[in-house]
C-alpha cells in the first residue's frame, strides 16, 4: 500500500498532544521535513529544539526549522554528547528510528541521560504493509517489536497510538485474506495489523 498525501501532514495534531508543553528543549533525531517542528514552535515560541542528524545534507535543512543544529552520528556519539543533553525534556524519532542502525543502542544512551519526567515520542512507521516514499527503513518493526524495543532500553510505554490514514485497499484485504486461508492465520489479526501506517509511540524511563 502507497501513503495518502495527506498523511503526513495528518499526524501533527496528534504527535503534539504527545509531546511536553512548553519544553524547556526538545531533541529531534534525525532530520525531517521541519513540520513538526514549527508547530510545535508556533504554539510555544519561547520552547528551544535541536535537531541531530549525521549527514550534511539533512543538518543544514534542518537549520531552517530548529534553533539549534548537531551534525553528528547518535551511534558514535560518546557519552559526554548525551550527557550535555541531559536537561532535555523530550527527545523526537518522527520517522527515524527505524532507519538507525542499531535504534535500541540509541534509545539506551538515552535512557541514561534522560530525566524521570522526561520522554521520548516516536512515529515509526508500519513498513510490513505500507510503502513509504522515502528511503526504505533498516528495520520493519510489528507493533510487538516497537514495545519491545523501548522496553528493552528501560523505558516503559505510557501512551500509543496507530494512525490510519486510510481504509485498507479492497485488494489488500483479498489478498491477506488469502495469506490467512494459506497459512491458518486469523484474517482479522491480518487485517487489523496492517491498517495503521503508523505507531506513535510515547515512552518514560521505567
């Protein structure tokens, strides 16, 4: 299945209501369209965002939308960079930590600088039934993988979402209904796990 144009641009409302009011800062994992980003900074402009992405590229587009820019590897990055960013009061994965290499090695360097009232907020997206339009992710994470990933890294989940920005296609549904007739799977489970585009994820230190 192909995203509707509208979807991300859908996501925003949502995303927002997750996300700390009036954040001190927010740290955004790799680069993105800036969306987000503004709103947020529209509706709290005394709010600071920083952006850290390792390509070139990505970090100079991302000075358009944030205050403040790192160009650097969150792989790499030791664990003074994560202790400099340890007053933050969120960190944002808006479509990114699927595209990491190692996304749990990230989320557990997180989990030892962030505060106990802070959060991390991630869209990752349903890419085992949806094609994205961008690069394809590193890893294709069910539901049961995302949960497990954070819980994992010692976070536990305190809010979810699955984003539906359009009914299944009829021929989708056929097709899944012959995957269940094959192989004995319950077409409904089928069904219901590839409806959503994508999970929006809110987690806290556990």
């Amino acid at each position: 299945m192909s995203l509707p144009e509208s979807s991300n641009a859908a996501y925003i409302t949502p995303y927002l209501a997750m996300l700390p009011p009036n954040a001190r800062l927010l740290i955004q994992a790799g680069g993105t369209d800036g969306g987000l980003a503004r709103q947020y900074r529209a509706r709290y402009p005394a709010a600071s965002w920083l952006a850290v992405d390792a390509d070139a590229t990505l970090a100079q587009q991302a000075r358009e939308y944030a205050d403040r820019v790192h160009q650097a590897d969150l792989h790499q990055a030791g664990e003074v960079f994560y202790k400099h960013l340890e007053w933050a009061d969120g960190w944002v994965f808006d479509c990114t930590l699927e595209h990491l290499r190692d996304p749990g090695k990230v989320l557990a360097q997180v989990r030892k600088v962030i505060q106990y009232d802070a959060c991390v907020v991630a869209r990752i997206a349903n890419s085992e039934h949806w094609n994205q339009t961008a690069e394809p992710a590193r890893h294709r994470l069910a539901l049961a993988g995302v949960l497990g990933l954070f819980e994992d890294a010692g976070f536990r989940v305190v809010n979810g979402i699955m984003l539906n920005p359009a009914p299944v296609p009829e021929h989708v549904v056929e097709a899944l209904r012959q995957r269940a007739a094959r192989t004995g799977e319950t077409a409904m489970r089928l069904l219901e796990e590839a409806q959503p585009s994508h999970y929006l994820i809110k987690a806290m230190p556990a």
